[in-house]
DNA sequence: AAGTGGACCTGCTAGC
DNA sequence: TGCTAGCAGGTCCACT
C-alpha cells in the first residue's frame, strides 16, 4: 500500500505525540517480513526520540533513560516498513487487538500499533548503528527526492548502460526512492515518458523533467495526505485524498486527461504499469 | 553487472 | 450463493 508519501503522511500524523513518551511494553503478532532481532524486553523504559523516515522505513529512535544521569549510552531503536498492506495507527484507546495487528508499542502517552494483513512489512529492533542511518541495512537506498545532488545529470548518470525499463529503474529504489507503482507511473506520465523506455537512453533534459516531476507528484501527494487507494489511513485513521487525482494508475480504458486516448496497462517487472500511448513517447 | 522471475501472505473482486 | 482465478500500494533472493 504506502509509498512514500503514505510513510511520510503517517509519521507526520503521530511524530509529534509519541515524541518524549517511555515505553511501558511490547506486543508482537504473527511474524512479519523479518525476525525482530534481540529480545525487546531491553526497551520497557526506553524514552522515545525523533521518528525520521528515510525512503519507505520510519526509524523510532529509543533511548534508554540513564539514571545516573550521565549523558550518552547506546542508543537503538524501531525500524519499521509497512510492505503492501501495512498501517500504523497511534492513539490513547485503540480498543482491542485485532488478527492483523502484529507489532503494539505501549507508551505513556498511547498506543503505536501496526496493521499488517500480508504480513510483508518490518519490524526490526536493534542499535543505531546498525539499523539508523547511516546503517547497513538502509545503505543501499538511493537518493530522498528532496536531496539537492539529485538532478538530471545526476539521474542519468546513474542509469547510463541500463537497458532495463525506466519505469523498473525509478521503482528500484537504488537511485532514487519513494516512487513506487502508483508514483512511478504518474510522474513518467507527467514527464511525457513512455515507462517501457530503456533507461540509459533517456536524454539529459528529460532526465531533469523526470527528477522535477518525481519531485512534484510526491509532494503533492504528500500534501493531498497520501493515497487512499482501498485503505490507506494515517496514525489518526484520515484518510488521503490523492487517488483522485491520478492521471494514469488504475484508469486502463479510460480517457487520459490531456487527450483523451484510452489510457493502457501493460506489465514490466510484473508490475501494472498505466501510460498513455499518445501523451508518453520512448 | 544487470536483468528476470519467483517468493513471501492474505483479502478482495470479477467471472463462471 | 459459492467457488476459483487473478489481482494488489514492496522488497529480497537465486539464477542466468
């Protein structure tokens, strides 16, 4: 389900409240993606910090409180992902745990709970180190879309000798992250690019109008508080307003909105993919 | 190295 | 109404 601005809606929507609280306990579901690491008893009494998101993952920074006052000491915390199907919810009463709520962080201010269906999100506990950034784990990730060194020159750089489809090669998340389906397919609709375009190809303005954009579609979506395609909600349970708004993803057959050919699905990296035909050239 | 396809898991919908 | 096949917003891994 979420994509990047789904993530950054939801930690928007509870970052603030959860900031200062201690943990009071732990509840875990079914497995998800990944075992959760150490025994998570070490974090009762943990004080929670700045939640940061970085592509797709949120990090819950907990730190333990010292009492003998000295600063410092090891720092660790929650890496989250929430897969297709994930939701967070924060709250004073959630009421009851349901069969797909796998991870419940109790705090002295309310509840974090993950809903997971699919069960492909992440809930990773461990120190800083080796789970924050700069951390092993999220060292693949490429570019935020807001960081200044990603440009077009940048951008094609990055895909010079990639014969693979741009569309697979904005989704991989190596370069660039947070597009997924949904964004991926808007912003190339917006950038005038066929998705089926093989990705080294791609000339230097067209790369600038691919970053510029990526940019844009996610923040407005961003503004717009997310996608609720199905089910989206944030920590607050509002949902998102952008799916309607999509100029391509999930309308095949309808009429694209600038020229009104039917809109085409084809699949790249088994993937639904919508462009128009007409609007969108290789 | 880059590309491809399968795997993970459950719920919903369209079609028979 | 009830069953089945196909589909879904993400990522990792093994293989060519």
């Amino acid at each position: 389900m979420p994509e990047l601005p789904e993530v950054e809606v939801t930690r928007r929507s509870f970052a603030d409240r959860i900031q200062g609280s201690v943990v009071r306990s732990l509840h875990l579901g079914k497995p998800l993606r990944w075992p959760l690491g150490r025994a998570p008893d070490e974090l009762v009494g943990c004080e929670v910090g700045a939640v940061l998101r970085r592509g797709k993952y949120l990090w819950l920074p907990l730190r333990r409180a010292d009492p003998s006052g000295a600063s410092g000491g090891d720092e660790g915390g929650l890496l989250i992902h929430l897969g297709m199907s994930g939701s967070l919810r924060f709250g004073a009463d959630l009421g009851p745990r349901g069969p797909h709520d796998h991870m419940e962080l109790v705090t002295s201010r309310g509840q974090l709970r993950l809903t997971d269906p699919r069960r492909f999100g992440a809930v990773l506990w461990g120190p800083s180190t080796t789970l924050g950034w700069p951390g092993k784990l999220l060292s693949g990730l490429g570019c935020e879309p807001t960081d200044e060194r990603l440009d077009g020159r940048y951008l094609q750089a990055r895909l010079k000798g990639r014969r693979t489809p741009i569309k697979q090669a904005l989704m991989a998340g190596d370069i660039v992250v947070g597009a997924g389906n949904i964004y991926a397919c808007e912003a190339l609709f917006r950038a005038r690019i066929d998705p089926r375009t093989p990705a080294g190809r791609l000339s230097l303005a067209r790369c600038q109008r691919l970053v510029d954009e990526v940019r844009s579609v996610l923040a407005e979506a961003i503004e717009l508080g997310g996608s609720s395609l199905k089910d989206f909600r944030d920590a607050h349970g509002a949902q998102g307003h952008f799916q309607l708004s999509t100029a391509v993803y999930g309308r095949e057959g309808e009429a694209c909105r600038v020229c009104l050919s039917p809109v085409k699905r084809v699949v790249l990296g088994q993937r639904a993919t919508f462009f128009c035909g007409n609007c969108q050239k290789r």
